[in-house]
C-alpha cells in the first residue's frame, strides 16, 4: 500500500470492452473540469455515466502531476467508511490515531489530482460532506463524481449524460462511409460481434436494428443486454419480441420516467428470459458486495434450507448461462475467475430477493461464509502462504465490509459480528488499521456480553491501538480485557492483554515492566501452545532484556522465536522478530563489525517479507534501523539518505515517529549526529533532500543496494534547482512546445486566466520578458 513519496500515478482500471462514441460528453467533461472543480455526471441508470467518466479521466490522465485515482462506492452501505475507502484507493496507509478524514486531507492537500468517485447516489450527503471537505483544504485538487442525483456542493456543475443517439424511425440505410454514425448502432454491434462473429449491419437488417436501438433508448445497459440474444434470434425476432414484452409490461411502471421504464422493461425481460434457476442464482449474487469467487457462489447460493434445486453442481453452469447474457461480468485475477454484477443489476436483483422473502437467509449465508473465510484464515496463518491467504482475503474486502455491516446491523446478529472482527485481528494489522478500529469499537459497543468473543475484540483493539501509536487507550483496554478474561477464565485472552501491555510499556521506555510482562506471556504461550502470536509478541521482551544489559539472553529468547517461524514456514510475524533481533544489537551500545554484518542481514530479509506484504510501519521502521547500522559500518552517506526518506514517509503518514519510543529516538538522534558529523552540514542536508524524494520501492531497493543505478544516484536535476514549481514547469514546457494560454488551460483543465498567471509568474521568476525568452530557457535547461 503506497505512501508518502510514493507518487503512483492513480490506479483507474483497464477497460475490458471498446469504447464508443461520446466525443460531445468527453468535450464536456474537459472543459467543465477546467472552470469548476466539482463536476458530477448525472443520468439514468445503465446510461453509462461510470464508464464516461473513466474515458475521460483517462484522457486527463497527464494533465494531472499526481495522476487519477478512482474510488468506487458502489458497494459500500456504511456512510462512516467513505474516508477510510478514499484513503485505501488513493494507497494512503491509514494508521494514524487522527480522524480519518484529517489524514485525507492531508494526503491531498499539496497534490494535483483528479479523484473519480463513482457512484455517490446512495450516500448523496455523507459524499458531499468528504468532497467539500477535500475540495476547501486542497487547491489543486479536482474531483468528478457520477450519480443519479446531484451532489448540492457550492460550485458544482453538473453534465447530463444522455442515452447514445439513434436513428429517426424512417432513418435510411447509410449507402457511403461520409454517412452519418449512430453510436447506440455501434455499440450494439460491438456487443453483437462478441457473440456473433463477423456480425455487421446490412441493408437488410438496417430496419430492425434502427428499431432495436430506438426500442431500447439509446441506453447504453439495455443495449448490451440484448446483444446476447442474436446468439439464437435474428434481429427481426428480438424486435417482435421486445415489441410483445414491452406492451405486455410496459404498464407495471407507470410510475417510472420512460427511460426508466425501458431500462426497467429490459431488466425484467433479461430476468424473464432466464431459467429459474438462473433468475435464482441472479437473485442471490446481489448480496455479494464487489466482485466474487465461485466457492463464495456455491457456498452462499446453493439450495440445503430453500428447496428449489439449486445445487453446488450446477453453479458453473448457471454463472456462465449469466456471463453469457451480459447479466454477470468474468474477472480474471492471475489464476483466479472472480464475477461481479453491475451495480445497476445487482440492485435488480436485491428487488428480487427482497420480493422472494429470502433476502435474510442469503445476507444470513453470505456473513457466515466469509466468517468461515476469517476463521479459516487466522487457523491456517501461522503457517506458509501467508502472502496468497492475505491477498485473497484483501480481494474480499468488500464482502468482508458487507458482513460485518449486515453481523453488527442488529442485536441478533451481532454475535456474530463481534466474533468475525475479532478474528481478523491479523488482517487489521497488515492495513487498514484506523478501519479496523472502526469495527472493533462498533463491535464492542454493540454486543455488550460476557464473552470469549469480547475479550478477543478487545486486546485486538488494544494491539492495533499500539500499531497506530495510541498509547492512552491501551491501558483501558487492557484492563477491561484482563478483567473481563479473568472472570471467564480465559487464559488466551489474558496472556494476549499482558503481552500488548508489555508492548507498549517497551515504547514508553519502562523497560523492567515490559520484561516482566513478556517473561510471563512467554510462559503462558509455551503452557497454551499459542504460535500465532508468540512471535510478535516475544518482540518487546527480546528487545528489554538487550536494553537491560542481556544481550546473550535477548539473543536466545530471540533465536527460539525465529527456529519457531522457520519450522512452520512463517515468515510475517518471523519479519517482525528479525528486526527485534537487530535492535537488541543495539542494547549495548553501536554493534561490533560482526554484530553489525548479522544485523544488517536479518533486517534486510526482513525488508524483503514486509515489501512483499505491502506492510508498512515495519518497512519504514526496518529502513530506519538498516541505517543505524550503515552509520556503524561508516556508511553514513547512505544512511542519512535513508533517514530522510523515512522521516518524510513517517511523519507524513505515522503521525508517531519511530512508534514514539524514546530508546529509538535517542538511537536516532545519535546515528544522525555522527553521519552530520562525518559528511558535513551541506552533504547531510542535501542526502536528506535526496532520500525525501524516494518512493517507497526505491527506498527499499536503495537500502538493499538491488538497483545501484536508481535515478536517485543522479546528481541534483536541474527541475530541481529551477525556481519555478511543479505546476509551472508544466506550464512551461507546454509554452515551449508553442501552446497558445487557452491550449495549456484545456491541456491542464484550468481556466484561461490561470494559464495566464501562471505565465506572468514564470517570466518574472525567471526575469524574462517574453514567451520567445521562455523558451530559449526552457530548451536550455
């Protein structure tokens, strides 16, 4: 998950299907971007607003320094979550105590980027509130929304988006290629084409396929449903036969618009042309949130207490009969077929199963999966394949989002719901940790019992609580866990309470007590036989007793920890206890050369692991502590390079420097004053300068020395001498090219008189007097 220095350039998908027409509407688009900063994409559903707004933002794509990111809502229930799901699509680690809004804002508040937020109208209010927000605290930020219903933001321009055009009734065959074009036409035999190949309008068809589009509005969904249909039918037969549905349909709507209705009429006609079982397997998927797996579909979807027939077995069968009537799309996922239902479809098929009376014992289903998922995963974690378990689990997060939504919904289930948060302790940890302090806290407050399941939230919230640096609500915690657990007896949530105190007592530099907090979990871990933590755990114990003076101990205590990780095939928690091992080195004092050669070693495998789980807090911390043993080793050029990354890096999304350890810091501040000392005031500050401008992968491969020719080596560019910032290098270049002020305001999708500022700034930065001046500078430099 990128942070801070990171500078990915957004992340919109890659489209699956051409793209057709809407020249006028991408036209729009640019330019209603270039005089508002809020532009929402209204129309009917299935019009295809999502997919217009993600061709323009890709044709933005370089007008933006930092790049389009999309952020998809579609499937999100929770209003609260709209932060937390921004932030986890703009790659912002989120693992600081402040509000995640807050760390919203300040992520974008210095960046130029266009956010895409798709699909807004079920959380009209709570989207205008994140957006306005955003919008006041980041000037160079733009933000294209879609929606049914506009947002009411102040400045907001909202663009219709029109069904594609059709042909008049009596419209005549186009006999030359100057003739005109009617996208609805094109789409549809786009679509046709897939299933018919070779499929193309002629003289003969021209008629019925005019009616078809015209039948069917232009709309871009209604279109693409019917395409699959000229697999069996000629266009003559699917006009008579929308002809008859409609007719005998179109009543059931009287209420809806006409575009409406035909989307509607087309929806029920899809679903009428279906088997039952296919209308039943439609019904079901809709209580999947994003996209799905076909073990999920067999598990959720399958008969046992609805007695219709529908069984594990035909479930392949009946998801490539959907797949095959536009009605489910097929996602392929390196090895793996997921599926996933537009939206718009998918709220059809909620109508459905609501009208079924059987949307409880689906919702019911689908939560017990993916808890079955959970429980699956935590047993089977401590053990190898940590990576493909964690990944899968990060595919589900929707899913996971919508169970835990639908367990802690009401008192009934919210047993259920407070056990499954509990559980995916492990997943909260790894990312996403201020969302799953969300869960936690609401799963606490919501089920109030005495249980086993409430012990567990509790230290899982406590433990997370340290990752993100909250130590003042660590001790409530801890004692509401341990107070609790010893009214139950239960022996596994109180040696989890201890060990997260013993943690935190560790940071805040009380390090008898951690000690002693961890030589007793140590002890109650061996009698339990608990692996799945013990390594983490064993951290704070490892490191006191070095920093106590017994190193040899801290060395075995840790060594016992990482034989533990190697003989089950570990290596998440085994990454943690290498870098615990590397700091006990420093428990006496700076490292011999032989203690600095094994902890450079054990910290950079560990660097390996934790990039390859995208896991944050422990990649920075590992770069930070690989640095203090480069100052050892009388690399200090290289260290203070990398301190500079890591401060920027932390502080812009930690918040809590170095986990707030006082005992880190004065390492730190040490290592820092020696590597000022060796290299002199102006080459520190200008490695520091340097490392600032890492991304995190260049960080890493910088500090393992994997890629010695990283662009970073170069001497200082001279974009970065230049006086002109990032905005009006980009400005400049594009006078240079011999754009005119109003092509850079559309290239750049700001207003004219801002293209104008900005050339009256750069000629008086550079104390020029005209653009022919500019030029000459720019080519120059």
């Amino acid at each position: 998950m990128p942070v801070q220095g990171h500078r990915q350039r957004g992340n919109l998908p890659a489209e699956v299907t051409n793209f057709v027409g809407r020249r006028h509407e991408l036209a729009a688009v640019r330019n209603a971007l270039s005089t508002s900063r809020l532009v929402t994409l209204t129309g009917v559903g299935g019009v295809g607003k999502t997919r217009l707004a993600m061709r323009a933002a890709r044709k933005l794509d370089r007008a933006f320094s930092d790049g389009v990111w999309v952020v998809q809502l579609a499937e999100l229930g929770d209003a609260a979550l709209i932060p937390h799901t921004m932030a986890a699509a703009l790659g912002v680690d989120e693992r600081s105590t402040r509000e995640p809004l807050q760390v919203l804002v300040d992520h974008v508040r210095d960046r130029h980027l266009l956010l895409v937020v798709d699909n807004c109208e079920h959380l009209v209010e709570p989207c205008a509130f994140v957006i306005n927000t955003l919008l006041r605290s980041a000037p160079d930020l733009r933000v294209l929304a879609t929606s049914r219903h506009v947002l009411g933001v102040a400045g907001e321009q909202a663009l219709w988006v029109p069904p594609l055009p059709v042909p008049e009734r009596d419209a005549r065959f186009p006999a030359s290629k100057g003739a005109p074009q009617y996208e609805a036409l094109t789409l549809f035999t786009d679509r046709v084409s897939a299933v018919v190949p070779g499929f193309t309008i002629t003289e003969e068809n021209w008629a019925d396929v005019v009616q078809i589009g015209r039948r069917l509005d232009g709309i871009p969904l209604a279109l693409e449903l019917a395409a699959p249909y000229l697999r069996v039918l000629s266009p003559h037969e699917l006009v008579a036969r929308l002809d008859d549905w409609f007719r005998l349909r179109g009543k059931d709507h009287p209420a809806l618009l006409p575009r409406h209705q035909t989307l509607r009429s087309v929806m029920d006609w899809s679903f009428e042309l279906c088997s039952e079982q296919e209308q039943a397997l439609w019904a079901r998927l809709s209580v999947f949130a994003g996209s799905f797996d076909l073990e999920a579909v067999e598990t959720v979807c399958a008969g046992s207490d609805v007695d219709d027939g529908l069984t594990g077995d035909a479930m392949v069968k009946l998801l490539a009969g959907l797949v095959e009537k536009s009605v489910l799309l097929r996602e392929q996922h390196g090895d793996e077929v997921r599926f996933r239902l537009l939206e718009t479809l998918r709220q059809y098929g909620e109508g459905r199963l609501e009208d079924s009376g059987q949307e409880q014992i689906f919702q019911t289903r689908h939560r017990d999966h993916y808890l079955s998922l959970a429980e699956r995963t935590e047993a089977e974690w401590f053990g190898p394949d940590q990576m493909l378990k964690l990944a899968r689990l990060r595919r589900e997060h929707s899913n996971l989002q919508a169970a835990l939504d639908y367990g802690l919904a009401t008192s009934d289930h919210a047993h259920a719901g407070l056990r499954m948060v509990g559980i995916l302790a492990f997943y909260w940890m790894s990312g996403g940790t201020a969302e799953g302090r969300y869960w936690l806290e609401r799963a606490v407050a919501r089920d109030t019992g005495p249980t086993r399941e409430r012990v567990r939230a509790l230290w899982a919230d406590a433990l997370i609580a340290l990752w993100q640096g909250d130590v003042r609500a660590i001790d409530d915690l801890c004692e509401k866990c341990r107070t609790l657990a010893g009214e139950l007896g239960d022996e596994s949530g109180l040696m989890h309470a201890r060990a997260v105190e013993g943690m935190a007592s560790f940071f805040q530099g009380d390090l008898a007590r951690a000690s002693a907090l961890g030589e007793e979990t140590t002890t109650r871990q061996r009698a339990l036989g608990e692996l799945n933590l013990l390594v983490l755990l064993r951290a704070p114990l490892v490191m006191a007793t070095a920093f106590q003076g017994n190193l040899e101990r801290a060395i075995s205590l840790a060594q016992e920890a990482i034989d533990i990780s190697r003989a089950h095939g570990e290596s998440y928690n085994y990454s943690f206890m290498q870098q615990a091992y590397a700091v006990a080195l420093w428990g006496e004092g700076a490292p011999n050369p032989g203690r600095c050669r094994q902890g450079m070693t054990y910290l950079a495998e560990s660097l390996r692991i934790k990039q390859a789980f995208a896991e944050i807090p422990g990649t920075l911390g590992g770069i930070e502590y690989l640095a203090w043993f480069l100052v050892a080793s009388g690399n200090e050029a290289k260290a203070a390079r990398l301190f500079g990354f890591v401060r920027r890096a932390w502080e812009k999304e930690q918040e809590l420097f170095l986990f707030g350890s006082e005992l880190y810091f004065a390492i730190h501040d040490r290592c820092a004053v020696q590597a000022r000392q060796s290299l002199g005031d102006e080459v520190y500050e200008d490695e520091l300068s340097r490392g600032a401008e890492l991304t995190l992968s260049q960080a890493v491969a910088y500090a393992l020395g994997e890629k010695p020719d990283s662009p970073s080596h170069a001497p200082a560019s001279t974009e970065a001498a230049s006086p002109l910032t990032r905005r009006e290098r980009q400005v400049a270049e594009l006078a240079a090219q011999g754009l005119s002020n109003k092509q850079i305001a559309v290239a750049l999708v700001i207003a004219q008189r801002t293209a104008e500022g900005h050339i009256e700034n750069i000629l008086s930065k550079l104390n020029l007097t005209s653009r022919s001046q500019l030029v000459a500078w720019f080519h120059r430099h």
